[in-house]
C-alpha cells in the first residue's frame, strides 16, 4: 500500500475529514517520527510496533563492482520492532 492509497482508503472511512485533511494529518504523523527519531528517542505505538535508532559501527567494506577496500563510516539507521498485537494479527 503506497501513501496516497492509505490517504484515500482512511478518508473513506472517516467521511468528516476529507482527503486533503487526511494527508496532512499522514504527514504530521510521519515527520513527528522522523523529527523524534533524528533526535535519538524512540517512539512506541502499542499494538502496533516501535521506531528506534541503532548505531552501527564503521568497518572496511568493499566496492563491489572493482573489489576494492572502502572505509564505510559509523552511522545510526532507523528500525522497526513489531508490536505483539500486530504479529499475531499478521500470523494469523
């Protein structure tokens, strides 16, 4: 599902917003998470999962089109742990 079917598909069911009002609200939520993120918190929806930093370590890599040693940079990456609610409704 890409983001403006998620946009149309709540609008749907929620007929006292519309769809414009819809996808800011999408928006706000996401750049809420990304903007906690980038400040190193964690954010927890329950039932549903939590977003979270990791901080990986610089290493030698290689290129891999030529083979060549590269010095890969440490770097922090997002995640995202599944919540058990939405783990059993998955595997089910």
């Amino acid at each position: 599902m890409t983001k403006s079917e998620l946009v149309i598909k709540l609008a749907e069911k929620n007929k006292i917003l519309t769809e414009s009002e819809t996808e800011i609200g999408i928006n706000l939520l996401l750049q809420t998470i990304m903007k906690t993120l980038a400040s190193n918190d964690r954010v927890e929806i329950r039932g549903f999962g939590s977003f979270g930093t990791l901080l990986r370590n610089s290493r030698n890599g290689r290129n891999p089109k030529s083979g060549e040693p590269v010095f890969v940079p440490s770097k922090k990456v997002p995640y995202f742990r599944v919540g058990k609610e939405l783990r059993k409704r998955v595997d089910s």
